[in-house]
C-alpha cells in the first residue's frame, strides 16, 4: 500500500486509494488528486476574475458622479441576491442560448470539460467579485479624504490617484476580509460538481459510488479541503506581514 | 436571440409553490436551531474554561472550513443510518430530514460567530453591574448581555438568513426538489431550461433584494 | 460591616493592591481618593467580589467575599454598587432597569418591585421618567437611576467608584446632592472620589492610596487638616487647584 497507511483504519479500508480507478485513469489516490487540482485551478482563475472585477466595480462604486456607480451597484445587487447553484447554471445552460456569437464558440469549439471550466470560472468569478467590490469600496472609504485631494493637488489625474496612492492602501487594509473570500471562493467551487466539473467534492462522489466506500472518500476529501483552508491561511499571514507598512494597520511604527 | 417560451410556467407554478415550502421550511428551521445552538456555542466558546470552549472553537472552524456541498453529502450519508439505526420503519423523508439536519449543524457554526462577536461587543461593565445587583452570571447572560447581543446583531443574522435562503438550493446534490430543484426539473422535462432557470432567478433576486433592502433600512434605524 | 485585611491583587508580574487593611462600620462614610492607577477601583470591586485577589481576607457581615463556598450572588444583593459609567440596561425602560433584579434577584412580586422602584424614583426627583430609555436621559439623570436602583435592593451598604467622574460638571451637583441625602441618613457608603467637598461635608474618614497601598487612613478633619504623607499634600493641592 503506496500511502503508509494501514489498510483498514477506524474500521474503515484505506486501500481503497491504492486501487485502479474505474476510469483506469490511476488509482483512486491519483483520481482524487485529479479533483484536488481542478478545484485548485477553477479557484484561482475565479479569483483572478473576481479580482479583476471586484476592484473594478469597487472603485466604480467610489467614483464621482451617478452613472457608473450605480452600474457597479446593480452588479453588486444582483450577483449577491441570486444563489450561487442558480448563477451557475445560468451561465452554463442560459448564457450560451441567449449571446449567440458567444454562444456559438462555447457549444461548438469547447470540449464539455472546457464548457464546464469556464461557466465555473465565469460563475465564481461573477459571485465573488461582488462581495470583493463591497470590499475595495469599503476599504477605499476608510481612507482619509483628504488623501484623494492631496493626490490631485499634486498634479496627478484619478487614475494616477488611485493607483499610485489609493489602491495600495486600501488593499493592504482588506487583505484580511479578501483572504476570506479567497477560502470561500475554494469551498464554493464545490458547486461545480454539479454541472459534472470533476472537482474534489465530485470525485468524492464518484468514488463513493463506484466503490461504495463512502466513508474512506469522505474523511479524505474533507482532510484535503481543511488542509487547504489552513495552507491559505497561512500563506495569508506570511502575505500580511509582508506587506505590512509601518505605522500603519497594525504595522511597526 | 432565441424567442424565449414562457408557457410552460403557469402550469408549473404549484409545483413551485410546493418546492417554495421545502425551501422555507429548510430556510425556517435552520435559522431557528441555528441561532439557538449557535448561542450555546458561542457562549461555550467563550467560556474560562477550556473545555467547552476548545470544542466550540473545533465545531466552528470545522464547520466553516469544509463546502455546504460536503457537509450535505456527508449528513445524508449519515442521518439515514442514524434513522435506520434509531426507528425500525422510518417513515420521514430521508433526504428533507438529512437537509434540516446538514443545514441547523452548519448554520449553527456561522450564526455562533455572529452572536460571539455580539456578546463580545457588550462592555465588561454591563456585566459587572448585572452581577453587582446579585444575578447569577447565568442570569446576567439571559438578562443582560443576551438581549443586548441580539439587538445589535440583529441585522447580521438576518443577513446570514437570507444567504441560507439562497444556499439551501444546494439540496439539488442530494436529490431533494425545493424551489430550484422544481424549477429545473420542470425546464429539463419541458425542453424549457433557459426560461425555467431565468424565471428561478427573477423569483431569487426579487425575495432577496427586497428582503436584504429591509435589513438596510431596520440597519440605519438600530444606528440611529 | 467591611473588614478589608491585608489584601494584594496582582495582574500577572504587576501588582496593583499590596497588603491593604482597613474597616468600614456600620453607618459610616469613607471616601477613598488617590491618583489613577493607584488600585482604589480595584479595591472596591474587590470589596464585592467584581475582581479576585489573591492574597488576604475581604469580610461583609462576617461573610467572607473570596471563599470559594461563599454565595457571591447572594452577598452582591445586599451590597448595592454604582459604577462610573452608570451602567443602566440600555434595553430596559427607568423602572424595568429598577426593577429587574428585585423580581429576579429578590423574587418580589411586580406590584411590590413597582411600588419600590416609584418612590425611589421619587426621592432620586426623577418619578416622571419612569418610561424612559436610559439613552434618553441625561448623564447625572442615569446616574440617579443607578443608585435608585441600587438602592431599591435595601442594601446594607452601598458601594460607589468614581460616581461623578464621567459626569459634565453642571451636573455633578444633582449626583452629589442624592449621595449627601443618603450619607445623612445614615446609610454605610465607601466611595471612590475626588470630590473633596462631598468628603468634606459627610465622610467620617478619608482613605489616600497610591501605587496599590492604603498610604493614609484617618479621620475626615485630620486628613484635611495635615495630610501626613507628601503624596497626600500633593495629591490634594491639585485636585484643589481646580
């Protein structure tokens, strides 16, 4: 037995990992690591397209003017007020029929695999960058104003104010409240298991039924998503001291 | 764009109802043995000794760092055994069971930091005067901190009730019909996804904006 | 009544009370003053157990406050106490605040809690606020509630720390003004203050501490008359510079 463990442990068969799966893709062991990896990566892309958005949006909703903060506003609302299982499967059975060109290139030149990765990431991304705007914005609130006047005074225009003195702070501040999204953004990904993403909380399943040893599958799969809440949380820790500035938040004076 | 066909709604709308009850009554119940364990472990959580309140820090984090999909798929594997276990000729809906059971146990974990953050919020001199006039700290609890706690965090658990509401269409992966699972099915039976599915989200989107709009303005009513 | 002997506190390596002794009989007023930090709240939220101590004996009424076998609540019922920030229930009305721990403290019925709490509310001048909130009164206003409803316990003596120092001047008075009433009629009080006029006019003795000790412990004339320490002159000629 590859792993070291004993074969039957709490009364449970942990050979279970070591066996073929039924795809002969590897043994289970392998399998649920194929899970491990495909929640890993539509996470991190997801973030990527959170933030992306979620910053956009954020600083959208601080801006002058009504316009663009209330477009920032009515993405917020509406992507934190429909559950997340029904934003998927708009994206991924609704949103092809309804942009046709889009449409088109997602139904016909993706594999299924492909299809379910991007409605997954588009989805998560989506859901997830509203509450990263609320976040920026709030971040971007706690500012003193007069940071965003001494900016301009300086000749600099908006965009050079928000990038160069706003931004810094404010994400130094909400690494926190970001970092917990970030974990949720892990344990949501588990809904894609059910569009057929062969995702960790997938490939649980599947082992389970097609081995019908449920508790072995389980146990493991929780152990592997707590490990990565505590890798997160550490590498979280490792990036908020790194970017601590001095004097500030919690910094060194 | 395609014509989109909206007929197969009306004759659905029972069934939505029906789903719509299984929705509120998963919704109802975990927000009620939700708060009241919630407060048990918070209260245990905060607790001198360390006893109590190293098992209500396990409970929480535990809870908090596996997916809703999980903890639904591991309760419906164990509460069925439980009621086999427990009742020769289980009777109950196996899967509405297991999801009230998944639901009040995970929801117990995020309404116990709410309300620990709440008790936590209520000053140390609230306390001491409770317990000055001769109260029990059991009594200066229930009295005194409690109903201040709740008050003020009104808005978060209520906030946290409206995102269960959201989550309990994740009861789809365990095969029980609620609002969402209807919806879908109908759209599957009917070839009438993209309408099914746009309407299942119209019906989300109204429920919630209008109910978190309420929490925004009971929100600056409490602030004032 | 209050027999304190040789009580030390520590918070951890810092000690904040150190051998500390003294007495309050039975209808006597004692004002303890000190500079801040000098452990004279902590020493009386020792006296009703609020705060451990490690060291010593506290004694009420031959009941000893650190005992472990001691019914703290119950010995916390017959000892009224004000705090400085009043610490009136924000979500009970005037009379619920009043009432509250007699019906579940005293089990007395509401007619008898009700009736109590009036005619202290009364004799505090403030029966016409009886369905207020607390946030709807003014700081000397809570303050009188507070010891109303301390006093509404019948307590047999009443503890006080720092009564008046949240309190706007202009309305120290009224505060002062309740706990003089009660000093005169006869009421055993140990008050942590610096209002030297309030020691003046009815304390029997004045207790000065400074870094955890009890530096002077004598009768009211005496200690204003020659305050023996230095610590003491000092600590006086600037509060009166005031």
């Amino acid at each position: 037995m590859s792993l070291g463990l004993p074969h039957t442990f709490l009364g449970l068969d942990w050979s279970i990992f070591a066996q073929p799966a039924f795809d002969r893709s590897g043994t289970y062991f392998q399998f649920l690591l194929v899970g491990l990896q495909w929640t890993l990566i539509i996470s991190v892309l997801g973030w990527a397209v959170a933030f992306v958005i979620g910053s956009i949006a954020g600083i959208m909703r601080t801006l002058p003017g009504r316009i663009l903060p209330s477009i920032a506003a009515v993405y917020v609302e509406v992507f934190r007020n429909v559950p997340l299982l029904v934003q998927l499967f708009l994206w991924y059975f609704v949103m092809p029929e309804l942009i046709p060109g889009i449409g088109m290139w997602f139904k016909q030149g993706l594999n299924p695999l492909l299809q379910q990765m991007v409605a997954a990431v588009l989805c998560l991304g989506f859901f997830t960058g509203a509450r990263v705007a609320e976040q920026v914005r709030s971040g971007l609130g706690s500012l003193p104003r007069a940071q965003r006047a001494a900016g301009l005074a300086l000749g600099l225009n908006l965009m050079q104010v928000y990038l160069l003195i706003l931004l810094p702070v404010a994400y130094r501040i909400i690494i926190p409240t970001l970092t917990s999204e970030f974990l949720n953004i892990i344990k949501n990904s588990a809904v894609a298991s059910t569009i057929g993403l062969v995702e960790l909380s997938r490939q649980s399943q599947q082992l389970g039924e097609f081995t019908a040893h449920w508790y072995e599958s389980f146990i493991a799969v929780t152990v592997l998503y707590a490990a990565i809440n505590v890798a997160v949380m550490l590498a979280a820790r490792y990036l908020e001291r790194a970017a601590r500035l001095p004097g500030l938040v919690g910094g060194h004076k | 764009m395609p014509a989109l066909d909206w007929s197969s709604i009306p004759g659905a709308l029972p069934f939505l109802w029906n789903g719509m009850l299984v929705t509120l009554s998963i919704t109802g119940v975990a927000i009620l043995v939700g708060i009241v364990l919630g407060t048990l472990i918070a209260t245990a959580r905060l607790s001198a000794n360390p006893i109590p309140s190293s098992l209500a820090a396990l409970y929480v984090n535990g809870f908090r760092s596996i997916p809703l999909v999980m903890v639904l798929l591991w309760f419906y594997l164990l509460v069925p055994q439980l009621i086999q276990a427990l009742f020769k000729n289980p009777a109950a809906d196996i899967r509405l069971v297991s999801a009230f059971v998944a639901f009040s146990l995970f929801e117990a974990s995020y309404y116990a930091e709410i309300i620990r953050a709440g008790i936590q919020s209520v000053s140390r001199g609230q306390v001491s005067a409770g317990l000055a006039l001769g109260m029990s700290r059991a009594q200066t609890m229930r009295l005194i901190v409690l109903p201040q706690a709740f008050r003020r965090m009104l808005p978060l658990l209520l906030t946290q009730a409206i995102i269960l509401f959201q989550d309990t269409s994740l009861v789809y992966v365990i095969g029980l019909s609620e609002f969402f699972g209807v919806a879908y099915r109908t759209g599957d039976r009917d070839g009438t996804i993209v309408e099914l599915l746009l309407f299942a989200g119209a019906v989300y989107f109204v429920l919630c904006f209008a109910a978190s709009s309420l929490v925004r303005v009971l929100q600056r009513k409490i602030a004032l | 009544m209050i027999s304190i002997q040789d009580v030390s506190k520590w918070y951890g390596e810092f000690q904040v009370l150190r051998d500390c002794t003294t007495r309050v009989d039975k209808g006597e007023v004692v004002v303890v003053c000190g500079p801040s930090g000098s452990g004279k709240s902590t020493l009386i939220k020792c006296v009703n157990g609020l705060e451990p101590f490690q060291k010593g004996e506290i004694r009420i009424e031959n009941v000893s406050v650190g005992d472990r076998r001691t019914n703290l609540p119950r010995l916390r019922a017959r000892v009224g106490m004000v705090f400085q920030h009043f610490e009136l229930f924000p979500h009970l009305t005037v009379m619920q605040n009043l009432t509250i721990a007699q019906r579940r403290v005293l089990k007395r019925n509401v007619r008898g809690a009700t009736d109590k709490g009036l005619a202290l509310l009364e004799a505090v001048g403030l029966k016409a606020h009886a369905q207020k909130y607390p946030a709807q009164l003014s700081g000397g206003q809570q303050q009188r509630v507070a010891i109303a409803r301390a006093l509404a316990m019948d307590p047999i003596a009443m503890l006080f720390d720092e009564p008046t120092s949240a309190l706007d001047p202009e309305m120290i008075k009224e505060v002062l003004d309740v706990m003089v009433r009660l000093a005169q009629d006869g009421m055993t009080m140990m008050v942590v203050t610096h209002e030297m006029g309030f020691a003046r006019r009815v304390a029997h003795r004045v207790i000065f501490m400074d870094q955890g000790r009890i530096v002077e412990d004598r009768p009211k004339d005496d200690f204003f008359k020659d305050p023996g320490t230095e610590r003491a002159q000092q600590f006086l000629s600037k509060i009166l510079a005031h």
